[in-house]
C-alpha cells in the first residue's frame, strides 16, 4: 500500500522506519521527496526571517539545491567510507523525506515561546536523516550517525565559504 505525500511526511516525522523503507523503493516518490523539501524551505523561510513570495522562492531554491548536494554528498561518504548499498535516488528520497518535521519550523513566529523551536526541529531533522540514511544505505546506525556527521561538517563549512 502506497500512501499519500502527507501521510508519507507524518510518518517521517514520526521517525516510522517503514516510511523511509517505502519511499526508498518507490521511484516516483522523488517528486513527492522534493515537495517536502519545499514546502519545509518555506515553513523556514517564514518563520526566520518573515520573507515575502520572492524569499520564500529562494529560499525554496537554495533548499532543494542544498538538498541535492547533501544526497550526493552522502551517496559518497556512505558508499565509500562506509560499504552501504544505496543509489543517489535512494538517498535523495529518504532525505527529503528526512526534512518533514521542519514544517514545524512555524511555531516560532509565536512570541515567547517561537524561539525554542528552531533547535528542536534542527535535531530533530537530522535523527530522522540519521534514519533515512541508514534505511537507504543499508548500515548500521553507527556509520549511518558517522556519515551524516561527516557530511554535515562538510557542508557546513562549504556554507561558511559561499556565504
């Protein structure tokens, strides 16, 4: 049974192994994979800086270049380094996947309390790309923690280049 782009998204949200196992094998799932990224792009793009449509869309634009990058980057690390079995599709579909609990990213335009936010749904991101990774890779959670580690300080510090 194959669910809808938004159950698909909650269960990734709730960390559901069997959701990042289904959009790994599901080849059309990529379209879906990068509306999440979207859509988690324009959640983050309201919430910190209150941007317009055009920030919005760029913010959207560097998102899902970001996100492509990042597969890739992960495809290497984790297929090199480490002996997992994925292809660059696998990966790029588990983590955009990975990004669903960024739509929560929306709570902090509440006064107050907004500010508490961006943190958890930071972490929180990154255990469901731990997972993703994993279930796309085929590793242990050991190597899949070691290879978002890995590909997060490099993008990091690419970031802090172009910026």
């Amino acid at each position: 049974m194959s669910r809808s782009m938004t159950e698909r998204m909650m269960g990734a949200a709730r960390l559901d192994i069997e959701v990042f196992e289904e959009v790994e094998h599901d080849e059309t799932a990529t379209v879906q994979a990068a509306g999440v990224v979207a859509i988690v792009a324009g959640c983050m793009a309201l919430a910190t800086t209150g941007a317009g449509p055009i920030g919005m869309i760029s913010a959207a634009g560097a998102q899902l270049f970001g996100w492509v990058v990042w597969a890739g980057l992960t495809f290497f690390i984790g297929t090199r380094l480490f002996g997992g079995t994925a292809t660059w599709g696998e990966l790029l579909r588990t983590l955009g996947f990975a990004q669903a609990p960024g739509v929560l990213a929306l709570i902090a335009i509440v006064p107050l309390v907004g500010w508490m936010i961006l943190p958890v749904v930071g972490i929180w991101m990154l255990v469901a790309g731990v997972i993703a990774v994993r279930q796309a890779l085929d590793v242990d959670t050991g190597k899949a923690i070691f290879t978002v580690a890995i590909g997060w300080v490099i993008m990091v510090i690419v970031q802090g280049i172009l910026r």
